[in-house]
DNA sequence: TCTTAGCAGTCGAGGGTGGCGAGTGCTAAC
DNA sequence: GTTAGCACTCGCCACCCTCGACTGCTAAGA
C-alpha cells in the first residue's frame, strides 16, 4: 500500500487524535485537539485538517455533530509512521526467561499470562509450524494382545506414541521387520514429507500397507495436535474496556479466540515475516473492532510458534509493541520483516 | 432441605410455568397458562395458585402488572420432583465409546465437544483424580546415543512415555535387566501408590537407583499433567440464548469457565457423590442466573474426571440428564447418590 | 494564500408526558 | 373452592422538547 503523504500538521493532528482515542475511547472535537495538543492554532483550523483527514479516509463521524473518530486505515498508519520509541519501563519482564521450565507448554503458558498480565490484553500462544519438525527415530514396540505401539522421536525431542493394531495372523518377526521398514521409510523425513507425500508402496511392502497407513495417519494426527495447541490467557481484560459492554464485540472477540482453525491462520500470517498487525474488519473479516498484535515466538533460537494479541481497535499499540519488544520477541528494527 | 408438600394442582402449575419458562424465556401470565396447560381451571384460580407459590418462594415477579418467572428454588424442587423420564433419541453418542484412544486427553475432548453439540450448552471437562489410574504395563526401550526410552501403559488404555539417560558405563543386558525390575517394582500399582511411597531400595538395586528416582519423577509428572486439565467446549453457545444478550451474564459466564481453580470446586462438589446439579447464586455465588450440572465422568468404570454442563438458570434440565445419562455417567436411578 | 472569528445548522442525549396493553389482586357471587 | 368482573399497576413506546456539543461555511484579516 502505497502511504499517502501527509503534512507535518496533518500527521500532528492525526496523531493527537489517535493518542487521545486511545486512552477514553471518546470521539474527539477540534476544540479538544486544539486545547491539549496543538495549542497554536485555532479549533477552525484544525476542524479544516479534520475535515481533509477524512476525506483521506483517516477519520469517521459517528454522526454530524459529533467529534471525529480513527477508522481502521487511521491506525495502521499510525502504527507505520506515528509511533515512536517503545520502550516501556523495564518490569519483571525478564523473569520468565531466567525460570527453568520442563516443557515447551510450561514456558508458553508462562508467558502467555505474563504477556497478558503486563499488556492488560487478551494473548494467545499457539504452537504452530510442526511442518519442519523431523522425525529423528521411529520404532515399533510389541505390546499385549494384537497390539503393537508406533513411537516417533523427533529432533526437537518430543516422543510421540500410538497404539496400532496388528493383522491378526502375523509371523514371528513381524514386529521387527515392519521396524525396519518404518525407519528406512520416515527416518529423517520432516512432518510435512511425511503427511503431504503419496507414496506409492512398492510390490513387496504390499503386506504392511494397512501399518504404514496407520503410521502415516498417526503422523498427522501428531502433526495436528502439536500445531493446534492454544494458549489464551486473559479473556476477561476485555470486560475492562468500554468495547466490551457491546454484546456484538464479546461475541465477535469469543469467535476469535475460540476456533483454532480461524485464529491459526490469522496467527500465522504469510510468507515468513517476523510480526504483523491486523487492524479491523478489512484485514480479516473476524476483526472487527478489533486489532491482532502477532509475532513469531522462539524459545532457544527455535520457532516454536506464534503469539498474538488481541484487543480492540484503539489498542495501546505502542505498549504491546513494547512488551514484545523487551520479551525479545519483536526485534528492535520494526520496519525490516515486517507487513501490515 | 425437606420438600415442601404441594398440591396436585400446585405441582402441574409449577411444572407448566417451569416447562414454559425453559422454552422461551418470557414471564409467563396465568392466563397462558390456563390456554396451554390447564383449560378446565380459570385464570383467576391459577393466580391464586401462583401468589401461594410466589408466597411460598418458588416464583417471582419481575414487575408487579407481568407474569411470573421460576426462582431457582423452583429449578430445585423442578429437578427433583417434576423431571420425567430423561430418554432421548439415542443419537450417535456411542461412537465415542467404540473408538480407540491414545490418551485420555483425546476422550475428554471428544467426550466435551460431542456433549457440548447435543446439548447445546457450555461443557467442560476436568480430569481429576488419577490417583486410581493403575499401571498395566512400563516398559523400556533403548533408543539413541544414551538415551532410552521408559513406556507407561496404564489400565485406562494410556501411553505415556518418558526420554531417560542411562548411566554412561552400562552394561550389555542392562536395558533388559532395568526393565524387568521396573515391571515388577510398578505393575499393578495406582500412581498415588507409585507416588507416595518412599520406597526404599534394597541394596542389589542401589545400581538402579537414579533409574528409578527418574521414572518415579515421571510418574508425578504423567499424574500432574494429567491431573486439572480442563478442556472446554461450546463456548459460544451461551450468545444463543436470551441470557446472552446481557453483558453482565456473559462476565459471569466467563469468569466460570476462566477460572481453573474455582471450576475445580465446583465441580467436584463435596463428598461421594455421582452427580449433582448446582443452580443459581444461593448454591455457588459465581453461579448467578446460570446452572452448572455436575457428574463423575469414567472410563472404563474408572473415575477419572468430572464433567459440567453449563447454561443459564432456565436450562433444558431433562436433555442435560438424558445425555449424560445416555454417556453412561449418571445412572437410571435419580434418587440415589445425588445431592442438591 | 493561509488562518481565524462568527454564526447558523445538525443531531444525539436526556427528560417529561400520555396512551396502550398485559397482567395482577381483590371482591362478591355462584 | 371456583369464577367473573373490575380497578389498579406498571413497563413499553412514541412523541416532544430542550440543551449543548460540534460542525461547515463564510467573510474578514494577516
């Protein structure tokens, strides 16, 4: 999107707008304007800026008489061009980095509820791109009865198991032969290989199709449920805004934050790009009123997943931008990698 | 809390005012009542049966010139002496029941989503308890470098496996040998057995020492992890009901189901108890204008957790029942076992 | 050409009023 | 014990009015 240009006043005034939206969720006057921000001119002039601001598309008016409120273009330039240093008052941030933790989950709940805590917003954590994950061993383990348990170890060290039933007439060394064969097929193979490919089974393997579709069932379903897990914390801060006394917003907020699917794509974005922000219904029709922070989120250099933020539209960008900032998890540079 | 004695006549109307208050959540006028419920009764005498049971706390008017509205008293009293026979269409809730899992986690969640549809209310599931869950099987497998691997299979069909590093100077059949004593100590013990007994090593095992030191820290781990999961599914069903439109319900709403630790109460109420159905403010104060169904939920015919059912004060009492009664979670007999 | 004071115009919010209708409680008669 | 009749209550809605917060426009001033 090409930005438009605008001129020093312009921007002063848009941005005094904006700032002061933000904080009381009130439609501003001129007269407002003029008299906390830019004492220097008249309320007149200003009301012409307005006028042109949203002409622009920058500004909306509830209603003739009423003070003009930011559309969602208006924050999106906003977080572009208008706004400065993020740096927020080093708090306690850094303790979750210097815990110890048993589990990727731990940590991500961890921060998920201090990112929330701190930002006074809804976050989410998801654990997403299983895709690149990569089956470092698989064996095949006999159980009881006719069954058998399928075990996958992956490089970052998970151990996954399934049970699968065997073909009832089975010969003595079918455990191990069918363990060879499942290593020599998956063995070093990514998730996404291993779910995407149609492999076409040679002559003799013809026995231990059933096996090997099971296996590769079970892949997905492993694949899947690594990728869904969602972490929300904090989904009563959006009582604490005068946007949550609107039924129509809860609703629209609960849909967000409770269909996986949905928020995995929004979460993910496209194209390898470090942080994005998804302002209002134009970005995704789910977001109305609503504004989505989203990040990648490392844990040891790792990807492990994606965190978002959602609060509504007049979100305090600046603070949310902060947090993730001093969670290391928005780089310092914001206009490299980066897409609306 | 002794019942009240009620006429017949009282019963029917209470039942008919109930009946129709759960359908569409209007006050209901004597007059309606008469037309669809009581034709050979007038409406003055049906008002005078209401100011009695108004007087007698079972209703309530919200003004003094509208009809009448059930008070959760009456919700109590409906539940305990006016529901019917809970039998519904046997839909396709056994599918559950005849698939095969790999963790409880994957019953649980499929168990809340499919309650959640049919009735469609609010469910949540929590696994408690697995201080019953008994170890079937424990196994150990070698895997790389000095890493093997330790399987849990537990009597409800669980596998549960655990990456442990060996002693560096091992020796040939230590994998084997380690395994043997591992099924012996542990097989056919609870985790609360395996967890809380210090047990003391005799001295031939002092060389497995740390092995087992690592898999009895795996089994607290498996029982915590297990233990207070809580999955909830429906969310959004609440916006499908008139109590829905009122932002302070769905606060309510949310501060339920968002707070782990409060949810755990209320669901396992006190005592030994197979099911028992909480309604209104008087029984649990977060629980105003809505109504929290609460049973044990097995399998295998062992407890593992309980599940919820929750939905505004007005629910669909005799649905709830039917389906957890057709889960298998709460039995043919009403008055036995129940509370509340 | 940009800025500003002045002024008319717009419209939402809030408060008061009055009629309508759905229900009730009471009473007296059956 | 039941019922018809009737007076009464009160929420709802539509209407109207005023107030005041802003605006856009215009014409004069820098």
């Amino acid at each position: 999107m090409s930005e438009p240009k605008l001129t020093d006043r312009k921007k002063k005034v848009l941005q005094a707008l904006i700032d002061s939206y933000i904080n009381d969720a009130q439609p501003i006057s001129s007269s407002a304007i003029q008299k906390e921000y830019l004492p220097d001119v008249s309320p007149a002039t200003i009301r012409s800026e307005l006028s042109m601001l949203e002409e622009m598309g920058f500004l909306t008016q509830p209603h003739i008489s009423s003070g003009r409120v930011p559309s969602s273009k208006a924050y999106k330039y906003y977080v572009e061009n208008l706004l400065g240093n993020q740096d927020i008052s080093s708090e306690n941030i850094k303790q979750v980095v210097s815990q110890k933790f048993d589990s990727v989950q731990e940590i991500v709940k961890d921060s998920a509820k201090i990112i929330s805590d701190i930002t006074n917003y809804t976050s989410m954590l998801m654990i997403t791109s299983a895709d690149n994950i990569t089956i470092k061993e698989i064996k095949m383990i006999d159980m009881y009865d006719n069954t058998a348990l399928v075990l996958i170890v992956t490089d970052n060290g998970v151990v996954k198991n399934k049970q699968i039933d065997l073909p009832i007439d089975t010969q003595e060394n079918y455990i191990e032969v069918a363990s060879g064969l499942l290593r020599k097929a998956f063995v070093g193979k990514t998730l996404a290989e291993v779910t995407n490919n149609d492999r076409c089974l040679d002559k003799e393997l013809e026995d231990f199709r059933s096996l090997f579709e099971q296996v590769i069932e079970f892949v997905m379903d492993f694949k899947h449920s690594t990728e869904d897990q969602l972490y929300v914390e904090g989904t009563e801060k959006i009582f604490e805004y005068p946007e949550g006394k609107e039924v129509d917003n809860i609703k629209n907020f609960m849909s967000v934050i409770s269909h996986k699917e949905k928020l995995h794509g929004l979460l993910e974005g496209e194209g390898d790009i470090e942080y994005s922000i998804k302002i209002g219904s134009d970005d995704a029709k789910e977001l109305e009123n609503m504004a989505l922070v989203c990040a990648k989120y490392n844990i040891n250099g790792k990807e492990v997943g994606h965190v978002g933020i959602l609060g509504p539209e007049r979100m305090d960008y600046k603070k949310v931008l902060g947090v993730l900032k001093e969670l290391g998890i928005v780089f310092q540079d914001n206009d490299k990698n980066k897409k609306d």
